[in-house]
C-alpha cells in the first residue's frame, strides 16, 4: 500500500499521480494502472450523482463510494475527499465524520477544501492519527460565494493568502496539497515553499504531482475544464456499445443460440 511516507519520498524524485474514482471496477483500473493515489472525490456528486454542484453530496455518499473504492484497492492511497459541512462547523462532528472514513470504510487518509477554519482542525486530525490532504486555491464547496469557478491566486494578494495558507497547513502536518485553479508559478512557488509535497490540478507542471478527476482523463464527461485533458473517449465507445446492442435486440440477433441455453428433460409446461 502506498502511505504517506512514500509520498514524501517520491515527492522531487518522480511526479505523484493521482485520479479520483468513486467505484470498485474504476478503482481496480486506477490501481492497476499504478496510480499513486485515489481520490473519493466529492466530484463525486457532479460526475456521477447527477448534482450541478459538489454541495448536495452527503458523508453516508461519501461513505458509501469510499467503501466500494477501497475493496478494490490493493496499492493506492485511498483518501476520502470529506463533503460540504461534514467539517469546519464543529470540531467533534468532523473529527466522528472522517474517523468513519477510516474506521469504517476503509480509507488511508482525509481530504479537506482547506482556510483559515482548517488548520487546527488538521493539526488536530493529525494528532489523532488522521492523515490530511489540504486543498487550497480553487475550493468547489465556496461556489456560491465565488459565484462560479474562477481561477484563484491571480493577483499579489490572492497568491499571497495562498501561500501563507499552505504553510499553516504544512506546520499543522498535512501530509499533502492540492492546489487548484491557480497560475503555475504561483503552484511552483507554493511547491519550493513547502514541505509537503504538492498536487496540482490546472496548477502547470510545477507541482509534485497531478490529478484529473477520473470521468474528465478517460473522456467520459459531457463537458470537461479547460486544464483538464481527455486521455481516451470512452463516452464514444460507451454509446457505440450500446448502440449496437439496441440494433441487435431490435434486429432479433441478440440473443443468439450461444447466449441461450434449454432445458430437455421438462414435459411440455403447457
Ligand atoms: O472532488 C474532487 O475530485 C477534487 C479534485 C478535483 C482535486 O477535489
């Protein structure tokens, strides 16, 4: 299994890879395939829970995802991306939500959309034994007081709450940082200032490692951000698929007698 030393080993050495999943056959493909870390993202709930936002997601969702991700996991991290209001509002409450994670579910470490609210409240998951993942610059659960997505750490003072915020994280000892949506040297600099290494997603190529959310890499997704990047189409080949599957049925070819079988000692049933 992948821990959060050799994360901090490979950081500088060779770029982390990371992609989310939130189901058992994605997660054996991710796994398979060598990645470093799965991310139970709560893009979960835009990519496949059919929410517009992230916000709607609960942590019995997140539970349940994290759960399936993790029985098929054999070597990746798997971190569980902790959803809107499971903390921040209450310290206990937090601390009961990701604990579930781990106790439960089966999960390796914690993520939080990290701020000023979240720096003792990591501290204090550390202290307990629970790894955390921050994630500054663009936070998808603060949509509605962005309104929107824009990018983040466009301007001196922008880049420098950036800065300062990963720093108090990595004191509070986050094994980890996304960073997304900001400019790429502003990502660099974050990178050099910090000990822990950095994930970048629409952060250039100066962070430690990557992460694209998994329906966006693969080309699943209808609609997918501008810095991210479609690796395959399986949105093509699923609807191929089950186009022809339609046509077969439709055409009397499917089933054909290789899918069907009979019994032959019945007497006649009517
Ligand atoms: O929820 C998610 O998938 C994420 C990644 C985009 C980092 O937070």
């Amino acid at each position: 299994m992948t821990t959060v030393r050799d994360l901090r080993a490979k950081a500088g050495e060779e770029p982390i890879t990371m992609l989310t999943a939130y189901d058992a056959p994605t997660a054996a493909i991710v796994d398979e395939a060598g990645v470093d870390v799965i991310l139970v993202g709560d893009s979960v709930g835009n990519a496949v829970l059919g929410y517009e936002t992230t916000l709607p997601v609960s942590v019995d969702d997140t539970a349940r995802h994290v759960g399936a991700v993790a029985r098929a996991t054999e070597d990746a991290m798997v971190v569980a991306d902790m959803p809107f209001l499971s903390f921040g509002a209450d310290e206990s409450a937090a601390i009961e939500n990701a604990g579930r994670m781990l106790k439960e579910e089966g999960a390796d470490a914690v993520k939080l959309e990290s701020g000023p609210h979240t720096v003792d409240l990591t501290r204090r998951m550390v202290e307990l034994g629970i790894p955390v993942m921050a994630h500054l610059g663009l936070t998808p659960q603060h949509v509605n007081q962005y309104g929107g997505y824009p990018r983040q750490g466009t301007d001196q003072e922008g880049a420098e709450r950036i800065l300062e915020l990963a720093r108090a994280h990595d004191d509070a000892g986050a094994f980890s940082l996304v960073l997304e949506h900001v400019p790429a040297n502003v990502a660099a600099d974050v990178t050099d200032a910090v000990g822990m290494p950095t994930i970048g997603i629409g952060a250039g190529p100066g962070c430690d490692g990557q992460v694209l959310v998994f329906h966006d890499a693969v080309g699943l997704s209808e609609w997918s951000p501008s810095f991210s990047k479609r690796f395959g189409d399986v949105r093509g080949e699923m609807e191929a698929a089950v186009a022809d599957y339609v046509d077969a049925v439709e055409a009397g070819a499917f089933p054909a007698d290789e899918h069907s079988h009979e019994a032959s000692d019945l007497d006649e049933l009517y």
